[in-house]
C-alpha cells in the first residue's frame, strides 16, 4: 500500500505547487468573506503584538531614562491591552479558519468520494485499495494539517517578519541595515536544512508505505500465515521493513532537529550584532536605550517567524503534494457513457458478434468470440483458467469495452444503452460474494432499494436463506461483520442469490457461485439457483462440469477462442477438450454420463 503525504515534515513535494496551491485555493473561493474576516484578524494581532516592543521602548526612553514614574502605569496598561487584544483577534482568528478549512475538506472530499464512483472498472483493477484509502484519508489530512492548523501561522508569519523590518528601517536605519547582514545568512542555513529534511521524509515515507504494505498484507492474510506456519517469515519481513524505516527516521530527524539549535544561534548572533553596533551609537548619542531594546526585541521575534516558516515550509509541501495525488485522481476521465436508446422490456436475446478484446493494447484475451443466447436460455462457459471466461462477462456488462465487433441485447447494441439501463438488465452472482458490514436485510434490499421486508423475506425463502437467516441472533437484523466473516461462504452465497433475486434481472451471470462450498451445500445453492434461472437468459461459469450439464448450450474456451461447442452430451462425443476437462474430474464416470 503506497500511502500519502503525512503530517512528518516534507515527506513530498509537489512537481507543480503553484498549479496545485491555485487550484486547492479555488475550494476557498465561496468563502471569501470568512477568509477577509481572517486576514484582518491577522493583521490586527500582528500589528499589536509589534506595538508591544515599540511601547517598552518609548516607555524606557520617557520615563525609566528620566526616573518619571507617572507615565509608568498607563503604557504599561497599554502594553497589557495590546497583547490581551493580540491573543485574542488569534483565537478568533483560528477559530474561523478551522471552520473555513473543514467546510471546503468536506467539499474536496466529496468530490473525491463521488468521482470515484464514476470511474471505470480498469481504474481500481490498476490500483491498490490501499493506495486510494490513502488519498482519501492521509492525504486530505495532510492538507487539513497545512490549511487549518497552519494556514494562519504561515500568513501571521510572513507580515510579522514584514512588520518587523519596516518598524526597524522607521525607528533607525543603521540598525536595521545591519540587522539585514544577518538574515541572508539566517536563510541559506535554513534552506540548507529543508532541502535534506525533504529528502529524509520522503525517503522514510516510502518505507513507511512498504511497512504499510506488510503489515497489511499479513494482518489480511492472517489464516493463511498460520496454517502454512509462516508466523516467523511474517516477522522477518517486518523486521526488514522496521528496520529500514528506522533508518531513513534517524536520518530525516536528525536533520529535521538541527533546524531548532541552528535558527537559535543565528538568533542569538543576530541579538549581538544589534547589541553591540545598538551600544556603540548609544555611546556615541546617535541612539537611544529605548530603541536598542525595542530593536533587541524585534529581532528576537523576527527569528521566531523564520523559525516556523521552515517548519510550516515542510509541512506546506506535504500538503501540496497531498493536494496533488487528490487532483490527479480527480482529472481522471469519468467512464464514458454515449447510449442513446430508450429503456425498454428485456426478452433477453443476446448476441456477440465477432468479438475480439485485449486488456493491453496488441495483446488481444479474446479473439473473434461468437455465440448467441435465445431467451431462456442457459449458456455455460468452460475451459481452462486463464482461457478468457471472466473476460466473456466483463465484456457484457460493459466493465470493459470491446475493440472489435459488437455484443447485441434484444438485437441492440450494449455501446447504445445507457450503462445503468444495461447493467439494470443484469445479475451477478460471484464466486467471491461481497456483502456488507450492514444487517442482513439490509444486505438483501441491496439488490433493489425500494424494496418492502415482505419482498425481502420473500426473496430469501426462494433463496433458501430465510431457514438460516432466522437462526441468527437477531435474524434479519443481524449485523454483519467485516466481508461477513460471521457467515460461512454457504450462507453469503444464499444471501447473494436472494439479493439477485430481489433485483429480478433480465439476463442472469452466474460466475464460479459454487466453486468454494462443499457438495452438500452445493446442492442446495444448487437448486436455489435453478429457481433464480427460471426463464432467465444465464451465462454460467463453472470449473465443477456437473452443474452445467443440462445447459441449452456449453462453450468451451481455450486461448481466447471459443474451441467447441455443443451440450453436454454432445461436447463428450466428440471427445475433444470438453471431454478431457469432464474427464479430470470425473474419471470413471463417462459412460454413466
């Protein structure tokens, strides 16, 4: 699992971050209002925590210097209000950018959520679930790190530093001429630090994705790692992993923490230059006290800024690149979808014409595949694994499109059918069955949503589920767990029928459904999908040749071809692959047959 940008202090950086920082501000722009709301916080605060420096030197100058304690107490009370009032335009100010940034996260990510539901099938098979959970989840909080917790720091930032210099130049300008000799050098350092703290992190957070990738691959596949005893292999690999992540930490922190003492004695020589050279005109009368202080001051907190703009600089850049992997996915086209023909009455006539389909391009899976379908009509696929089975289906619910001739419903086109018009003419049952983390019902009405319990239940006795279902500790209501592990692969098949048989299809896919279950189960799926077939147009793909031989017709394909065809009876006969396949599996058994 590749994972995404997190808050670890620059593991990436963008390859556009102007493009991608206009683009993410875009989701800012409704806000316009609250954002002006802010800035203005922000330069009131900044504006007042500078008028505290400024105050202690007027009030060094006024009255310390001249033992006048009069004037004391009320500068000093203005002192007190301007950082009250600073602390407080903050708070308001952070408050509102929280607000601001959620509601436009919240948009972002749906907007992610629901074009991820528009893209085709092609686009998920050529990447990890992980890697977009990761786009989804760490990737928007590496942006929500940047936007509401340091957006404000960022900006507050950059006009202290602002601020700063033009009080230096207005209070004396060979001060601040000398404070600026400091700061060329205060800024290579800190780049210098940044360009192999950024490379650190983003080294660590490749390893951390292999980690990732480990940890979730063994903690998934945690019956297989303990039935083939490979508990030690399973740690040797993390250890592996583990270790390379320490490294790659050790390296990214050190550099990463070297910014703190580097930035504090660049501050401290930037205190004595403004000391000594403050003292020497001091002596000289060409400066005040008041003002020494205030510039000692100032520059103390003109280091503190630089300070967090190279923290915030890291974190600025994993949010960019964040934002980057969000918008990538965002620019992919959505599936394609240029039917024009009505809806209408499914008889369920179905014809490929000359079909010919490569998942890369020059490496056709299927080539010339013909083959028509009466309605009613049980159409079985066989051959060996690999042979383009799966692909034949993939085909007819448009999860892929063909590159060569033409698959007909009803004498139409599927390429003129609107793919929810097409795809609401079928049903699938799969050999690996994907239920919910939902109740049962609920699992069930999956298959048509307005669906009354009555019609639910229903569907489940025709499934021969309703006997089990009730067996459950709350029965239609149970909840299921994850993938539905509370359920043998039995049960979740029935469930799986009985879901098919509520959104009552058309045209019927029937692919490997009882290939994991044993014969007595078999049996009753069996005969619950019997019902399911009746006066359905079925496509069934089956490694167990006993469930087919009563198929109106059996296809059988071998390297993308269809190579025979003919019934059961008929494809034994002629004692060609057909014959061979029954043959592995039923030796003995042929002339019972």
């Amino acid at each position: 699992m590749t994972g995404g940008p997190r808050n670890l202090g620059g593991v990436a950086r963008a390859r556009d971050p102007r493009g991608t920082l206009a683009r993410l501000a875009s989701y800012f722009s409704e806000h316009r209002a609250g954002v002006t709301v802010v800035a203005a916080c922000i330069v009131v605060y900044t504006t007042l925590a500078l008028a505290g420096p400024y105050l202690m030197g007027v009030a060094i100058d006024r009255f310390i210097a001249t033992r006048d304690p009069s004037g004391l107490y009320p500068i000093a009370l203005l002192m007190l209000g301007a950082f009250l009032l600073s602390n407080a335009f903050q708070t308001v100010a952070g408050w509102l950018m929280a607000g601001i940034s959620q509601r436009a996260l919240k948009r972002l990510r749906a907007e992610l959520f629901k074009h991820l539901q528009t893209l085709p099938l092609s686009f998920f098979e050529a990447r990890s679930s992980g890697d977009l959970m990761s786009r989804l989840t760490n990737d928007i909080d590496a942006i929500n790190q940047a936007v509401a917790q340091n957006i404000t720091s960022l900006l507050a930032s950059t006009l202290s530093m602002a601020g700063i210099l033009v009080a230096m130049f207005v209070l004396d300008r060979w001060l601040a001429l000398a404070s600026l000799l400091v700061v060329p050098l205060m800024l290579w350092f800190t780049r210098f630090v940044t360009v192999y703290t950024r490379k650190g992190f983003r080294e660590l957070q490749r390893h951390l994705g292999t980690l990732n990738g480990v940890m979730e691959e063994s903690i998934g596949g945690q019956r297989v790692v303990t039935v083939f005893r490979r508990n030690e292999s399973v740690l040797s690999g993390f250890r592996a992993s583990n270790e390379e992540v320490y490294r790659a930490g050790v390296y990214a922190n050190t550099y990463a923490l070297l910014l703190m003492p580097l930035t504090t004695v660049l501050g401290n020589l930037f205190v004595i230059v403004l000391a000594g050279l403050g003292g020497w005109l001091a002596l000289r009368g060409l400066v005040s006290v008041g003002v020494i202080a205030t510039f000692i001051h100032y520059g103390q907190n003109f280091v503190q800024p630089l300070r967090q703009l190279s923290n915030l600089y890291n974190t600025l850049q994993a949010a960019l690149a964040g934002a980057e992997r969000v918008f990538e996915v965002l620019d992919r086209a959505p599936e394609t979808d240029e039917g024009n023909v009505p809806s209408a009455p499914v008889r369920g006539e179905v014809v490929f014409d000359s079909v010919t389909f490569g998942y890369l391009p020059g490496t056709p899976v299927l080539e010339d595949i013909s083959l028509s379908a009466v309605a009613g009509q049980t159409i079985a696929l066989v051959g060996p694994t690999g042979a383009g089975k799966t692909t034949v289906i993939n085909l007819l619910t448009r999860f892929h499109e063909i590159e060569r001739g033409a698959i007909r419903i009803d004498g139409v086109d599927i390429r003129d059918l609107k793919k929810d018009d097409l795809r609401r003419k079928l049903g699938l049952v799969l050999q690996d069955t994907y239920l919910f983390g939902v109740s049962v019902r609920e699992n069930i009405r999956y298959g048509r949503l307005g669906a009354s319990d009555e019609e639910v239940v229903r569907a489940a006795e025709l499934a021969d589920a309703d006997h089990f279902i009730r067996q459950l500790p709350q029965g239609y209501e149970t909840v299921l767990s994850e993938r539905a592990g509370n359920l043998s692969q039995g049960q979740r098949q029935l469930l799986a029928i009985a879901r098919t048989l509520l959104a009552d299809p058309a045209i019927l896919i029937l692919d490997e459904a009882t290939s994991s279950v044993d014969t007595r189960t078999e049996a009753r799926i069996q005969a619950s999908l019997l019902r399911l077939m009746k006066g359905r147009t079925s496509f069934v793909i089956a490694h167990r040749l006993s469930t087919i031989r009563d198929a109106d017709q059996v296809l059988v394909i071998d390297g993308g071809r269809i190579v025979e065809r003919g019934t059961h009876h008929e494809l034994l006969e002629q004692k060609g692959v057909y014959q061979r396949l029954y043959a592995s599996q039923f030796k003995g058994q042929l002339e019972e047959a």
